[in-house]
C-alpha cells in the first residue's frame, strides 16, 4: 500500500492534518507497514532530555518489512541492480527473491560468527550488493551496523571501532574506483591492530588482491556463505532498539555516532522515498551516493527497498572511463529517477555538453539534489541538459541526524525554484529563530532553521554520550531541534537552505568539522597552531583552507605543506585533505586568545575589504601579513 500525495492541494491537506494531528497521521502511515505486535502509543516525548519514543512497545523487523512483505507479491521485481566500476565486467541483478535468500543466508553467518542481538558491526566495504547484504543482515539478527566510508583512514576506522566496541568488521580485499585499486583490508588490519573488541573480520573478495588473513580473525565471505541454510527467522526488535550508528562530523573535534532506531526510521524512510520522488511501482531508480553516508542508508538500501523499489547500486565514479559514464548507465537501465549531489553535477558540467549527446536520457522523469545548497548556475544546467526541461528537480534537504528528508518539493506536484528546498514535508514543523532566541514568524524572513516537534526518523542520541546530543542539537534553542543551517524562508513561505552556521564545512557534500581538521594537522610534529575555514569552491561547494603556524626547521613551505596533507590523509582520508594551506606567522585572536574565524574566513574567499574592525586584535598586523601571504 502507498501513502503516496498526488495533488499540491492533496499535499497542503496531508500537511495541514500532519500538523494538527500528527499522532493519528502517523499512526495511519505506520499502519501499513508489517507489525509484529502493533504499539501501544505512537508518540511520547521531550525536547529538553531529549526523549522521543515513536511506536511505543511495537514490534518489528525491518528487513521483513523489505524481504517476506514483497516475495510472494513482487519477489521477482529487481531490489538492486549492480553496476560495477569498470563497463566491461558484468553487471548483478538480485530480484526481491534472491536479496531474501542472500540476507537470510548472511544472517546465519553472522549468528554462527557469535552476532547477537545488540552487538555492533561495522561495515567498511565497496558499492557492492554484499553491503547492502550486510547492513540488511545484521538488522535481520538485531545487530547494529555502522557503517564507515571505505575512503577512510585506519586512524577514523579504529575510532570507530573504539568508540561503538565494534565486535566485527564486514570488508573486502581491495575497492575498485575508476583506474584505482583500494587496498581496504590492509587499512582494516591496521585498525584492528590497534583496538581490542574486534573479534572476527568477514571479507569479501572484490579484486582478487593478496591479502593477509590472519587464522582464527579474518574469513572470506564466500566460505562462510557456503551452504548455509536460505531461510532465517527475523529477530523481534522493539520499535526503538537501535538499528544503526552513522558517525558524522559537528563542530568538536571528534565525530559522533548519531543513533536511528527501527520503527520510526523505517516508517519515515518509506514514506518520504515514495513521497518526494513520486516512485511507481516498477520505476527504476538510481541514487549516486555511498552508502558510507546517510544517503546510502536511507535511499539507496532502507527507503526504496521498503517501498519495494527497484534500486540501482553504482561501484565507480562519475568520470570514469569517461564523463558519459552516469548518461550511460541512465540509458542502460532506462532510469526513471536520478539522486546525485551538485558537487557530481558541477564536476560533469565542466565537461560542457558533449558527453551527453550520445545519449538519449528519455527515461528520466526526476532529477534530485542532496547533500549541499545547490546553486541557480548548476540547477539550471541539470535542469537544460539532463532533465530536458521535462523533469522536475527535487532540491531535497536534510541531514545524517533527521533520517531522511525534511524540505523538498514532492516531485511534478510542487512548483519548484531553482536553489530552493521549498516546503517541508508533512510531519515536519519547521521554525526560523535568530540569534536572541525568538521565532521569526511569518514570510521573508532568514535566521537559524529548527524543528518544533518529533518526526518518526529523527535521531535519538548520540552514541555513548546522550548529553553531546543534548548540547549539540537541543540546546541552543529551547524545546527545538536545531539544525546548523542557516535558512531564509521567501515571500511565498518557500525554503531556502543558506549552509551551515557552525564549524562544520561541507567539501563536496562531505561534512567536515574544522576542529577535526585541525586536530589532523597538529599531529604533524612541525605544527604549532592551525586555524581551518571552508572557502567557496567552484566544483567542491567548499573546499579546506588552512592557516598554519610552523616551525619550519630546514624544510622548504613546499615540503612541509605536503608533508601537512599527507599526515591529514592518513588521519581522517583523502576526503580532508586541506585544499589550501598558508603558512602564517600567527593567528589572528581576541585579547582572550579565541582565534577570529570570520577574519580568516573573509581572507580565504578574498572578500578583504570587509574584514570589519581588527583594531580590538591581540596583534593586529598579523592581517595584513596573512593578506600578504594569501594562497
Ligand atoms: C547540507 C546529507 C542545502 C546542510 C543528507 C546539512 C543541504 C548537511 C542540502 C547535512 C540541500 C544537505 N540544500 N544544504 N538540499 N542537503 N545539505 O549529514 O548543510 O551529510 O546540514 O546529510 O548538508 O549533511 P549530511
């Protein structure tokens, strides 16, 4: 059964009822979903604690809500369609039937490997279905996964693993992307190395590399596969155990592990997946992200599989072998709905229109965005050479910690505009509060975006550490969620997401926190202090600028700012690595010593007449000197 809105005027209602109502309005939605035993209240919460139960005391399983609710109906539907990195290699369909077969299978793996109930897993693999197998796995048995982009370093794995008490690791031998072979088990075995709650690593064999399998830790994934039963009885989850830790980057220096739960994300992902890209059943439809990131958890692998959705799962990048590559994958697989980032956009537009031509893009009806604000300039060139002008753009905002999104047009039913997330959707109270603390209401207005009351995909901690969650998200603004972004709500009451109001940047869709950055820097032995900013990036959104103050000893700047960027890359991964880094005699600070981040941030984008006043600095020179130095 499909909630889906068909009409504007069907969407004002649902909205309208969702806030009026909101417990019987998701109550109604939740109904269709599979129920082991249904709850005995839909919502009880606080935004002080925070506490936020949905579906109180139900029962569930989230992967029969994905596996045995579509086998005997559309069991021979393609779930996941796998495109590998390189066009030549054969790509993997796995119909509803056989994603059943192969959970189920790896399910009794992980019971046989010692999995219960509660214990996590962290997944640190390539695009392949096996991830997708994995996550879904360990759901299917009450395990946690955490999934932890394989771009990163075995320093990010291993606190990780650390900071979760991950019991096993689910990877590969090495990741194929574009002409690059990834030695991912070498950077596991460092990482394991260095922790002590790991007990057994699966491996699945993707580029057939040498690797070292350490008797007794390390398996292959297909030995352990072989001729395990295909049938496994779900475990029974309460609607608010833990489904997954996502770790994602704020403004300290330690990225936290923001905790979604089965019910409410399940009922929030299906529901916004169908809604916002109007999915019919049979449509094809591809989103570019990883599944090391929330996109990959709630819109390739949990929204579309829910909804019985048939999700295309992408290995390699988008230029390669050439910048055709994502055209030519639309048009093998006659792709109705297309998700990517602007950053993927930007990068293919500099290409200019030749890559497209060859191909025909008659299968598209969606376009959306994710992941950054989206400029008009890009907007309107995915709208001219990919959409045709024929398909609507779906702008669609939200983050790690909401579970799914929160502002987008419902696609062909929303009157969009270029570089705006327009309306919420329904279930979702939006406020815009300044500084002071009070709600700006009304039109034409802009300050900090919060959430007023509980959406069922919300986040309900932060992983070991409940009071980081209260001081980071429900603490600036009382009885609210706050988001981080600064929004500015038009004449026509439509959204607008102006970026992040915090340290935290965002390098071509990835959220970086530039105390972490800096952490990274000041490792390097030569590193006295560094100051991180994001500047304006023409394909990244923002790229890293560092100021850095050195002691140089007899290296040349050249040689010290690689040797800076190399330490960075082995600390966080390549994604971190500082685009711009000056060498600086000093930081521009406050007489109490709090490094002026506005001033470097006005610096690195060249805005340099409006530094504002610099007379109240500890040393005011120091500007002009970093002016002078300017990378
Ligand atoms: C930004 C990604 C503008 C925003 C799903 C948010 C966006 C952060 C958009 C979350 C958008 C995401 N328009 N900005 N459509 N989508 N953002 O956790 O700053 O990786 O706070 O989740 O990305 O990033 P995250």
């Amino acid at each position: 059964m499909s909630d889906r809105i068909h009409t504007l005027s069907g969407y004002f209602h649902e909205y309208q009822k969702s806030v009026t109502q909101p417990e019987e309005f998701w109550a109604r939605i939740a109904d269709s979903f599979h129920w082991k035993k249904r709850w005995d209240k839909i919502l009880e919460w606080d935004f002080e604690g925070p506490n936020v139960k949905w579906f109180q005391n139900a029962k569930l399983n989230i992967t029969e809500n994905i596996l045995e609710r579509h086998l005997f109906t559309i069991g021979d539907r393609p779930a996941i369609i796998w495109e590998p990195n390189d066009p030549e290699e054969e790509g993997r369909t796995l119909t509803y039937s056989d994603l059943y077969r192969e959970v189920c299978k790896f399910s009794n793996v992980l019971i046989e490997q010692g999995v219960k109930k509660g214990d996590k897993v962290i997944i640190y693999m390539p695009m392949v279905p096996e991830a997708a197998i994995a996550m879904l796995g360990c759901a299917r048995v009450g395990a946690v996964h955490s999934v932890v982009f394989a771009g990163f370093s075995s320093n990010a794995l291993s606190d990780r693993i650390d900071d979760c008490g991950a019991k096993l690791i689910i990877t590969s031998d090495g990741n194929f992307r574009g002409n690059k072979t990834i030695p991912v088990k070498a950077v596991v075995d460092e990482a394991v190395a260095r922790t002590s709650t790991v007990e057994s690593v699966i491996v699945y064999q993707r580029t057939k590399q040498e690797v070292v399998m350490k008797e007794g830790l390390d398996h292959w994934w297909h030995e352990l596969m072989d001729g395990k039963a295909e049938t496994h009885l779900a475990e029974e989850m309460d609607a608010e155990d833990m489904l997954f830790i996502l770790y994602t980057s704020g403004s300290t220096g330690q990225p936290k592990g923001v905790v979604h739960t089965c019910g409410g994300y399940m009922v929030y992902t299906k529901y916004s997946f169908e809604n916002v890209f109007q999915y019919s059943p049979g449509d094809v439809y591809w989103c570019t992200a990883d599944i090391g990131w929330i996109t990959g958890h709630s819109y390739i692998v949990y929204g579309p599989l829910l909804a019985g959705a048939t999700s295309i799962m992408f290995e390699g990048v988008p230029t390669y072998p050439h910048p055709g590559r994502f055209w030519e994958i639309v048009d093998k697989y006659k792709v109705n709905q297309f998700y990517t980032a602007p950053t993927a956009i930007r990068a293919l537009q500099a290409f200019g229109t030749e890559p497209i031509a060859p191909y025909s893009l008659e299968s598209l009806k969606v376009l959306g965005s994710v992941g950054e604000p989206i400029n008009e300039e890009a907007w309107h060139w995915y709208h001219t050479h990919i959409g045709k002008t024929r398909c609507p753009i779906v702008d669609t905002w939200w983050q790690t910690e909401t579970g799914g999104i929160m502002v987008s047009p419902l696609a062909g039913i929303t009157p969009t505009k270029p570089a705006y997330a327009t309306l919420p959707l329904p279930g979702i109270h939006l406020a815009i509060m300044d500084t002071e603390g009070k709600e700006l209401s009304g039109n034409s207005v802009e300050g900090n975006l919060c959430v007023k009351f509980p959406w069922p995909g919300m986040l309900r901690t932060t992983y070991g550490d409940h009071d980081r969650c209260k001081q980071t998200y429900f603490a600036a603004y009382k009885g609210m969620y706050f988001t981080g972004d600064g929004v500015k709500r038009d004449h026509d009451g439509y959204y607008r997401i102006l970026g992040r109001v915090d340290d935290v940047i965002n390098v071509s869709g990835h959220r970086m926190g530039t105390a972490e950055v800096e952490n990274a820097i000041n490792e390097h032995p030569l590193v006295i202090e560094s100051a991180v900013v994001g500047y304006p990036h023409e394909v990244k959104g923002q790229g890293i600028y560092a100021y850095v103050i050195c002691d140089m000893k007899n290296r040349t700047e050249a040689n010290l700012i690689g040797e800076i960027k190399d330490t960075v890359t082995k600390i966080i991964g390549p994604i971190a690595k500082p685009d711009k880094i000056q060498i600086v005699p000093g930081l521009p600070k406050t007489r109490s010593g709090k490094i002026m981040r506005r001033i470097l941030r006005k610096i690195a984008d060249g805005s340099m007449d409006s530094l504002g006043d610099t007379s109240t600095l500890l040393d005011p020179d120091v500007v002009d000197k970093i002016i002078e130095g300017k990378v």
